[in-house]
C-alpha cells in the first residue's frame, strides 16, 4: 500500500512562507495528476493546486500568484511553496495523486497556521 507523506507545515506570520513536500512510499504506477488540498475548519476540502503528468498547472484563484506547484523528476515528490500567506490560509493540507489504474492517494494531512 502506498502511503503519502506531507512535511513543512506550521505556524507563521502574515506575509511569510513556508514549503510544504509530499512524498510517497514507492513509486507509483501511471500518475495523472499530483496535487494539494486545503480545509479550513467548518469548510469544504478545496482543490490549492494541481500539476498534471505533462507538467500543466492549476491553481485557484486564491493563491494564484502566491504559491507554486512542483515535483521531483521522478515524480515521487511533490511541493507547495506558499509566499505571502494570508490568515485566510489556514487549514489542514493535504496531499493527493490521481492515478489511472488504482484511483486516489491521499496523505494523511499537514497543518498550516498564519497568525500573527
């Protein structure tokens, strides 16, 4: 079973930054697509960022311009730079990859606070 492994979440100011990672136990078969979500307490999980297996990225509108989706070249690693945060951030973060032939992963989620 593989398993997703977030890192990089805490506490920080407005206006900072913190890198979240994302690795994965073993590789994994035919990924289509890596990505992050967020969910703030008495709110829906949302979709951050995606990056697809040709390399597109997605973001919402929120952090557009603020944060930045990428991954290792073997694609068993992905991050989420997150600059200029907002308390509007918060929530738990969590980690996803899509696959063609065995559906979603999920990690286990990692917490990111910005408060002054």
């Amino acid at each position: 079973q593989v398993q997703l492994v977030e890192s990089g979440g805490g506490l920080v100011q407005p206006g900072g930054s913190l890198r979240l990672s994302c690795a994965a136990s073993r590789s994994i078969f035919g990924i289509n697509s890596q990505a992050w979500y967020r969910q703030a307490p008495g709110k829906q999980r949302e979709l951050v960022a995606r990056i697809s297996s040709g390399g597109s990225t997605m973001y919402a509108d929120s952090v557009m311009g603020r944060f930045t989706i990428s991954r290792d070249n073997a694609g068993n690693t992905v991050n989420l730079q997150m600059n200029s945060l907002k308390p509007e951030d918060t929530a738990v973060y969590y980690c996803n990859v899509g696959t063609w032939v065995s559906g979603n992963y999920w990690g286990q989620g990692t917490q990111v606070t910005v408060s002054s």
